[in-house]
C-alpha cells in the first residue's frame, strides 16, 4: 500500500470524573487525512484547513508522530500527510489527538500493519505531548480503538476497551479559547483525601455503569469534584447549560476534554436534540457563535475510507 485516506473522529477525554484516563469516539467532528509513503526518509505535511497550524514535522502534531517512528523503526522511507481539519484545535475535542493518531494508524497501515494498538498509542502520545506539555492517551485511545476507553496506564501504555452503550452524545463548541495546557495549568497539585474518595467512587462507578448498561448508574456518576469545579470558570454559562440538560432529561455531563466544548449523554434522540437546541439558544443569547453535533458513541474509531 502506497497511500492511505483515513477518517478521524472527534473524542471526549475525562468523562467528566475520569480525569486522563477515560475517553470515547464520537461521529462528528472528524478530520480527514491522506498519508503516502515516500521512497526518500522525508516528513511531509500540509493542511488543507485556516487553522495556521506549523506545517515543519517537528512543530505539528502528526509530524513529531511520524518522525518518532522512523526513528524507532529505523526507516529508511518517509511519509507525505495532508489533513483536512475540521475538529478546531482548542475546542476540547481532541483535535490534536486525531492528527496524532491519524498519522501513527496511517502509518501503521503503509508499513503492513506491524504495530499494536497500544503500540499506535505510544507513538501517538509524542503528539500529546507536543499539543499539551503531557503525554497523555485518554484522546488518543478511543480514536485508536474506538467505543470508550480506560487508561489503566500510560508508561506502560495499557489500554482497557469497555462496553460502548446505546447513549446519544450531545456535545456544543462556543467559540471561546481554553488551551489544554492553559487548562492545566490552573489545576490543583494537591487535593483532599476525602475529595480522592469521592472521585474514586465515581469512577468506579461510572465504569461498572458502562459495563452493565446500568444508565442510572452512570447518571449518579458522571460527578467530578476534583477538576470541573475549577475548569469550569473558564467556560461561558456551563453551569447554566448542564443544569438545563438535565431538566430535559440527560443522564449527566460536563466539560468535554479541557474544553471549552460541554458534552451531555441521553437515553433517547429525542431527548439529545433537545438538548442541542437549548445550548445553541444559550449562546445565541450571549451573542457567542456555538457548533453544536448530536452523535452516538463511535464503536470504530479511525476509518479508512476506501476510494
């Protein structure tokens, strides 16, 4: 195989408690990338998008990705990348991720497939790392491996699949900026132990509700009262939107990655647009442009799409 068009959705990172360790697939936004593998040992990347984003290999995403391959696979060839971002950088949708890893399953795909997911997730992770000053997988892995994922461990990358439920995902992007690494930076170094138990229990919680199908369950999990009390300062009229989503009836939500994008789950499509329409309509009031995108859990993942 020559070359490669792939289709890379948009994720949600934390699921509100499951802070760097938690993630899911969601249909829209997506990026679309075109990898070609050259004879010559060359990175080349362009984007198609207005996002100004740096296009030299060791200042993007994707290019630090390849190179971090070449270099551990000893590779004598290179790769051409062209991305068609549509999931906007700083919109807590784990658009650095899908450049990530798109290009390490892309790359993966044109040396034959001689690399592990988890192993896609290491490369990809260098990426991160770029994007936020962390390596961290809670994006990265559900693009990679579709559904919801658990990071049980990133050094060594171990990476958990759980179920993926029958939930309708809203999500809305205001147009503010919150950087991830801005966003981190505000957090706490230290937190209570009783504020740790808490969270443990939700956590706990919130995974064995995945597993089961026990929706109520997850409802009374999707709780953080370790990093969203915070972050969500940052975020115009956030409380204001998940009080309403669940007067109409969502199981719960919250801040989606670092944000500024919230997302909700639901039971019922109904229920979902609903909710879609509310969070435009909170916005508009304020005069903030909002996008807003009504999904279910993506199983899959990265796709190719076959010409």
């Amino acid at each position: 195989m020559k070359k490669i068009r792939l289709k890379v959705p948009a994720t949600v990172a934390n699921l509100v408690c499951g802070f760097d360790i938690l993630g899911m697939a969601i249909h829209e936004p997506y990026d679309e990338m075109e990898l070609r593998l050259l004879e010559t040992p060359e990175i080349i990347i362009k984007h198609t998008d207005n996002f100004r984003l740096p296009e030299e290999p060791s200042k993007n995403v994707a290019g630090v990705v390849l190179l971090k391959i070449q270099e551990e696979l000893n590779l004598k060839t290179g790769f051409e990348v062209i991305i068609h971002k549509k999931i906007k950088p700083g919109s807590g949708l784990g658009s650095s991720a899908a450049s990530a890893a798109g290009a390490a399953f892309g790359a993966n795909e044109l040396l034959g497939n001689i690399l592990t997911k988890e192993e896609l997730v290491y490369f990809a992770m260098f990426g991160e790392e770029l994007a936020s000053g962390v390596k961290h997988a809670d994006n990265i892995a559900p693009c990679i491996f579709g559904g919801i994922t658990l990071v049980k461990s990133s050094n060594p990358v171990d990476i958990i699949p759980l179920n993926s439920p029958d939930l309708f995902v809203t999500a809305v992007h205001p147009q503010v900026e919150v950087k991830t690494s801005d966003a981190r930076q505000i957090l706490k170094k230290n937190i209570l132990l009783k504020d740790a138990i808490e969270q443990w229990g939700n956590i706990a919680g919130l995974v064995a509700g995945i597993q089961k199908n026990d929706f109520g369950l997850v409802g009374r999990s999707l709780n953080d009262v370790i990093v969203e009390p915070i972050r969500s300062i940052l975020i115009p009229k956030f409380n204001e939107i998940k009080e309403k989503s669940l007067e109409l009836g969502a199981l719960g939500g919250g801040i989606s990655g670092s944000g500024p994008s919230i997302f909700m789950l639901s039971e019922k499509e109904e229920i979902s647009h609903k909710i879609a329409e509310m969070m435009k309509s909170v916005y508009d009031e304020i005069n903030i442009e909002s996008f807003v995108y009504v999904s279910k859990i993506n199983p899959s993942g990265i796709k190719i799409i076959e010409d």
